[in-house]
C-alpha cells in the first residue's frame, strides 16, 4: 500500500537549493531507466506553444495496469495489494500556469494536494503516511517528470499527454534489480 499512498503523495512546496547539475543527473538517470524499461520515448505529446504540456483541468481514469506487480515487487503484502487493486479510480485536477503547477488528487484516503514549480527548487512532499519525501520536478521535452525519493525507496513519476489528448501516468522504482512499473490513463471530463 506504501507504494499507491506514495504515488498520490501531496504537498506544498518549499525553498531549498537545486542545481542544475542536480537535476541534468536525475534527467540522465531517467532516460537509463525509460530504456530499461522500455519506455517509448518517441511518442508525439500534446504540448503548449512554450513545449510543454498543459494538464489544466479535471482528469478522470480510465484505466490502471501492471499495479499487482508492482506492489508485489516492492514486497507489499497480498492483501494490501488486494486493497490497493479494489480501489476506486483517483480524479485529478490541475492548475497550471507555464510551469507553476497546482495538483489535487481526490482518492479513497481523501484529497492530497500538491503545489510546485518546474524546473524549480527541490521541494518536500508528505506521503499518505506523513512522510517526508524529498522531490524535484522537471520536463523531458513535453513530459512531467518528478523524482521523489522517501524512507521506502526512490520513485520516477511520469505524465504526459499523447496526440489524441489522453494522460497517462506511470510509476518505477528507481532501484537495481526492480523492474516493475505500473501506471493509469485519464480523460479530461467534460
């Protein structure tokens, strides 16, 4: 269950220092991971003029694969995982402006909020279980990426927005030996 409170975490942003080498690393370190797993990084993204895609608005999902492994590889046990697969579907809402970026995300543990700036310092995020995880947030061409890292392991984040205006989302460990990911797609209501 770690992992499912983990991947909706929320927070409000704070200062703390971020180079940029910092984050060119962490860019590095994400394009390894895309690769190793299999990731197709060529897809076309609905962007804005600037590059960069606009989540404005009220997703709802349509889908979720590849949960069970995930959990089971993060050593979660069946029946947390039995929870976590019985869930309901999370509604997201964003405010973006360029890369200022307001997220609410209302799940059954209740709604978690988090709000940041692209590109900008590194930021700490409370997880379900009140726990800090340290995070930096970043484009990869017209994708969100966001490297958070807590007491339970280091995570990517990624969404993005394909030609036909579908979001998807996914979540990998960043750790040797895991391989599991699992992810969701939404729709923008209407």
């Amino acid at each position: 269950m770690r992992a499912i409170i983990y991947a909706s975490a929320a927070a409000k942003s704070e200062s703390k220092s971020h180079s940029s080498a910092q984050v060119k690393k962490s860019e590095s370190y994400v394009r390894k991971v895309n690769a190793l797993s299999g990731v197709d990084s060529s897809l076309k993204r609905c962007s804005t003029e600037q590059g960069v895609s606009d989540f404005s608005g009220k997703w709802t999902c349509t889908s979720t694969w590849g949960l069970e492994g995930f959990l089971k590889e993060q050593g979660i046990a069946k029946i947390q995982r039995s929870i976590a697969s019985a869930a309901s579907w999370p509604v997201w809402e964003f405010r973006q402006e360029n890369n200022h970026i307001e997220f609410k995300n209302r799940t059954m543990i209740g709604l978690l909020e988090e709000e940041f700036e692209v590109g900008g310092a590194e930021f700490t995020a409370p997880d379900g279980k009140g726990q800090s995880l340290k995070c930096s947030a970043f484009w990869e061409g017209a994708t969100l990426l966001i490297i958070r890292e807590g007491p339970q392991g280091k995570w990517t984040e990624e969404r993005r927005i394909d030609e036909s205006g579908t979001l998807h989302f996914q979540l990998r460990a960043n750790a040797p030996g895991l391989t599991a990911c699992w992810g969701r797609t939404f729709n923008r209501a209407l």
